[in-house]
C-alpha cells in the first residue's frame, strides 16, 4: 500500500476526511461541512457515471435520471407513506436500479453518439411529464419537507463519508481490471475496447452491459436519495440538463476511467463553485474558462496527470512504481530507459 | 385548426432545418458533436439585437453584420480550442460545452437576463386558407427553404461540396486525394455556424431573447439530428419537419401540450431508434455497429 504513492495518497485523503468536523466548529463551519456533505454525494454520483462511461463505455449524458428518479421515489415514500431515510434511501436506489436497466434496453443496440444522445433524452421526458403533472410530483417547486437523515450535522457528515468510502471501494473493486477475485473490470474494459471481439471470446456481453447499468444506477440512486434527504427536497433540478453535464466534466476534469479521477474531479470543482458565490457575476464564467484551459492543457484530466508524474509502470511486470525509484521494486528491471549501462 | 397545425408546423420544421442540418454537416465531416452550435443562433439574435436596436443601424445592415461576426467567431472557435482536442470526442464535447457556457455568460454580462425584444423584419399578415400567416413567418420559412435549396446545391453541385462529401465518407482517403483535410473541417465549421446564425435571424423577431435560449434547441436538433441518422444532411432535413410537426401537435391537441412537446419529440427518437438504431437515413458504418 504505501509503495504506490496514488494509495498513500487516497489513504491519507480518506484519515484527513475523518477529523475535517473537529476542524470545522460553529456556525461557518456548519457551512463548510454542508459543501463537504454535498461533495460526498456527487462523488458516488461521479464515480458511478465513470464506471457506467469510462468504464464500459455506455457514454451516458442524461446520468441525471437515476439521480433524480431516486431522488423523486425517496421523496414520494418519505412525504405520502411516511417511511423513514434508513428504508427509503434503499428503495430509492433500487428505483434508480430500474432506471438503469430501462435505459439499458434502447442502449443494447446503440452506441458512442447515438446512446450519449438517447440517454440524454431520458431525463428530460421525465422532466416535461413531471411539469405536465404537477398535483402528483409539485412541478416546478418540486416535493419539499422530507425527514432529515439525522439531528446534527456532523452525524449527516460522517454518515456521508462513511457512504461515500464504501461505495468508492465497492466501485473501485467492481473495475478493477487486475483483481483475481471478480471478472467483472476485466469485462468492462473489455466491452469498451471492442466489443464484438468480448463477444467472440465467449463474454455475454449483453448481461456485464445490463450489470454497469444496475451498478451505476444503484449508486447514483444512493447520491440522489441522500441528497433528496439531506436538502429536505426533490425537486426539478436534480433531472436537469445541467446536472447530467456536470457529472462529466467532474469526471473528465480529474481523469476519466480510473474511479479516483472523479473523486479528485468532485473535490476540486465544487467546493470551487461554492466559494465562487462570493462572485455571483463571473462564477460560471470563471468555472467553464478553468475547465477549457484544463481540457487543453490536461486532456487526460488532473488526477492523471499527477499520477503520471508521482507514478511509473513497470515496463515488465506492470507493477506500480514510485516515480523516483530507478529500478521495479519487485523484478529490479529498469523503469526508464536510459543511455549508456 | 388543421391548418394551424400545418402551416405553423410548417415554419417550426424550416427553423430546426437549418439548426440541424448544419449540427449534422459538422457532425458527419469532423465526426464531432458540436454543444455549441446552438450559441451561433443565440449569438446571431443577439447581434440583431445589438446593431438595429442600441447602434440603430439599418436592420438589414445590422442582419448582415450579426451573421458575419458569428460566422467569425465559430471560424475562432474552432481554430482556438476544438481543433487541437479533435481526435478526442468526449473532450470536444465538453470543451464546446463549457464554450456555450463562457458565450451565454458574456451575453447575461453584457446584456443581462432580462428578455428582450427585436422589431419584425415585416409587417403585416397574408391569409391563407383561413388561418392568418404574418409576413414574418413566411419570411422565416422562405430564407429557411431557400438556403436549405442553397445548402443542397453547394453539396451536390460544386467541387467544394464532393471535397466535403469525401471528408466526411473517410477523412484519411479524401486527404491522399489532395483535399486539404483541415481547411475542409475549417469551412465546414463556418458553413455550420453561418446557418445556425441564419436560423437565429430569422426567427429574432418571432422570439424574447435571453441567454439562455440555446438550450432547448440543442435538445431538439440532437433529436433530431440522430432520428434523421447522424451526418445524414437528407435525414436531418426530414427529421427536421417530424419533430417540428409533433410539437405543433402535442401542443395544439392535449392539455398541457407546452410542457409535454418536448417530452413527446424525444419519445418520438427513442422509439424510432428502438426500432431502427442507425436513425432514419443513416447508414450503419462497419466499425461503428453493434
């Protein structure tokens, strides 16, 4: 673990999370722990758009829907039938479950653009039945007044944490395309790559394509019960346009297909918008420029490209290196190569 | 009603026309999808707006200079961001995305949120069949069929549209036949943005501008734009006139029909696609099917 600086790196992250509230005292602090609440959410939320799109290469532009259909669900539950969030929060996320394998049906036969653009479709046919009806699901004001998930906020924020970490493992076991244990990462890239080819080595591709959609609603299902509890509402938002697009540019901004990317992705860029509001005027303006420059210069995202610079593969036996060490520090061989010896 | 429905549907179709068929020119040659696009015509009202109302120029001075300078900045566009991160797609549709963003911002910056009003190009109205058309709106649909007609011909007829037509069957190929590649991306990029910018003059006065009125026809054109099969110019054209027609429908016929018009168009795609995923006109290329 604390050979491959990216993981100490994660580590150190994941103990620092777990003393930020003895930092964060007071009314202002209350403040700041709000937006780390919110960012916690929106990193399951990133994380499983990245395992649905970087991953499997689903490219998914309406990832909004199972956010807000989990949001919507949780929210109708809590408000007609009473339920509390410890049952809710689950049931919202097997509603988001559903939405994904009812977007997975027109996505078995389309691909690359055409899936992006049918997917896209998805939230916003939600959105216009949602205002066509507005007795039943509040229109436009949404459904307000849910339970709290619980008294204090610093419980809401460890809750949070303590969800987001165990959701970011399960995803990042669930891809990870070296693990002994489960095929499913293997499968994945494999379907992205090319997919005819995972067919014809005998891969049902059909059911792993079916799992990523499962998957990836399940989690951003949790993100948007959470968030429906946490902000006490359920509104319109949490399906638009613009929360779809945000989840790509978190993911893409800190480094698409690799589950830390859109971790890193989250954690920058929306505490930047929140401190952004001190500049009403130029904040979108400030936030699309940063991201155009980054897409220029770092097309691979930032946590990638610090990645690559604390990191190195072996060339041999493709372990994971500190960039400064010389030599693999399981197989000796040479890790640059180098003129002269 | 019927031909409220018709003639109104009619004019919707021309205005996603022009949006889609440039949408779908742009997408079939550079194989990218352009979030931006939508900004031209925003952008294009915007100039309407600026020159003949605050400059008080002549309105067809300021049309003509609103199209130039949008053309120009979708050439900038291009050449500045989208052309050195081509190669990757998802890059280019963020990129053009927070584009949109930066040109809605300057719009809200420079001329607030608040909506705001051109004059008609026209006055007056003709009666056909019963139903009132304004002068305007046959004017929309006119310049709109007339530079479809344009469009056609330029692609058809001359050797700029093969040069065009051949980047977009297979880029590499077109290159080794002498056609330079880039500079074809490059007046594809302007031909694309100088019809989205027509479509936003035309259809100034029937519209308020605000800074935000790029978006739904994104939604529409991108609707449209795979129903007619991506990079199929004929099929975005047709696309064009069903999605319009559906709204006009959806709005005429059920209750409610303003918030469920989208809804429908889009319902309209996914089934087509279900049916047949490579959209109405498009052609399933080998690489690119399932």
């Amino acid at each position: 673990m604390l050979a491959i600086p990216g993981r100490l790196l994660a580590l150190i992250f994941f103990v620092v999370l777990f003393f930020i509230p003895l930092f964060l005292q007071g009314s202002s602090g209350s403040y700041y722990l709000r937006i780390f609440i919110f960012a916690n959410m929106y990193v399951i939320f990133a994380v499983s758009w990245d395992l649905l799109s970087g991953y499997t290469g689903q490219l998914n532009f309406g990832h909004a829907l199972f956010f807000g259909v989990a949001a919507y669900t949780t929210a109708l539950l809590n408000i007609h039938l009473g339920w509390q969030p410890w049952a809710t929060i689950p049931i919202g996320a097997l509603a988001g479950v559903i939405a994904g394998l009812i977007v997975c049906l027109p996505a078995l036969r389309l691909r690359g653009p055409y899936l992006a653009l049918v997917t896209l479709a998805f939230p916003l046919i939600l959105l216009g039945i949602i205002f066509a009806f507005t007795d039943f699901t509040g229109g436009e004001l949404g459904i307000s007044g849910l339970d709290r998930i619980s008294d204090s906020r610093t419980t809401d924020y460890y809750i949070s944490v303590a969800v987001m970490i165990v959701s970011v493992m399960i995803m990042w076991k669930l891809t990870d395309a070296g693990s002994s244990i489960i095929r499913t990462g293997i499968v994945f890239h494999a379907i992205r790559e090319d997919e005819i080819a995972a067919r014809a080595s005998g891969i049902n591709t059909i059911r792993y394509k079916l799992l990523a959609f499962a998957v990836a609603g399940f989690f951003a299902g949790i993100a948007g019960a959470f968030h429906a509890h946490f902000m006490r509402i359920a509104g319109p938002s949490n399906l638009e346009l613009v929360l779809s697009f945000q989840v790509i540019i978190w993911t893409v901004f800190g480094g698409i297909t690799s589950i830390y990317g859109p971790v890193v992705g989250v954690y920058i860029l929306f505490p930047l918008m929140e401190f952004l509001r001190a500049a009403p005027e130029v904040r979108y303006l400030i936030f699309a420029g940063i991201v155009v420059i980054m897409l220029l210069f770092m097309p691979e995202g930032i946590a990638v490209w610090v990645r690559d610079k604390i990191e190195r593969e072996c060339p041999r036996c493709k372990l994971s290196n500190m960039a400064f060490r010389k030599t693999c520090r399981a197989c000796n061989t040479y890790l640059y190569e180098h003129a002269g010896d | 009603m019927v031909e409220g429905i018709i003639i109104q549907g009619l004019i919707k179709g021309g205005t996603y026309a022009l949006l889609a068929v440039g949408f779908s020119l742009i997408f079939g040659v550079a194989r990218m999808i352009n979030l931006a696009h939508t900004c031209f015509y925003m952008l294009a009202a915007y100039g309407i707006y600026y020159f003949a109302k605050e400059l008080e120029m002549p309105l067809a001075a300021a049309v003509v200079l609103s199209l130039l300078a949008t053309t120009v900045i979708g050439i900038l566009t291009y050449r500045l961001f989208i052309d050195r991160v081509r190669e990757h797609h998802v890059t280019v549709m963020l990129i053009t995305l927070a584009m949109a963003m930066i040109f809605q911002e300057f719009m809200i910056m420079a001329f607030s949120s608040e909506p705001l009003g051109t004059p008609s190009f026209v006055s007056g109205y003709w009666t056909i069949i019963g139903v009132k058309v304004s002068y305007q709106n046959l004017l929309t649909f006119g310049i709109a069929l007339a530079v479809l007609v344009c469009v056609w011909a330029l692609l058809s007829k001359t050797r700029l549209g093969v040069a065009i037509r051949a980047t977009a069957q297979d880029s590499e190929i077109a290159n080794l036949m002498g056609i330079n590649v880039r500079r074809i991306l490059l007046i594809t990029m302007a031909l694309a943005a100088a019809l989205a910018a027509i479509a936003g003059a035309v259809v100034t006065p029937t519209l308020t501008l605000v800074p935000t009125m790029w978006t739904s026809p994104l939604v529409m054109i991108m609707a449209i734009v795979v129903l007619g099969g991506l990079g199929s110019v004929k099929g975005s054209f047709i696309g064009a006139f069903i999605i319009g027609f559906i709204e006009v429908l959806v709005v005429f016929l059920l209750p409610g029909g303003a918030f469920l018009k989208g809804a429908f168009a889009l319902l309209v795609m996914v089934l087509i696609l279900l049916i047949r995923p490579e959209g109405l006109f498009g052609v399933a290329f080998e690489e690119e099917r399932l």
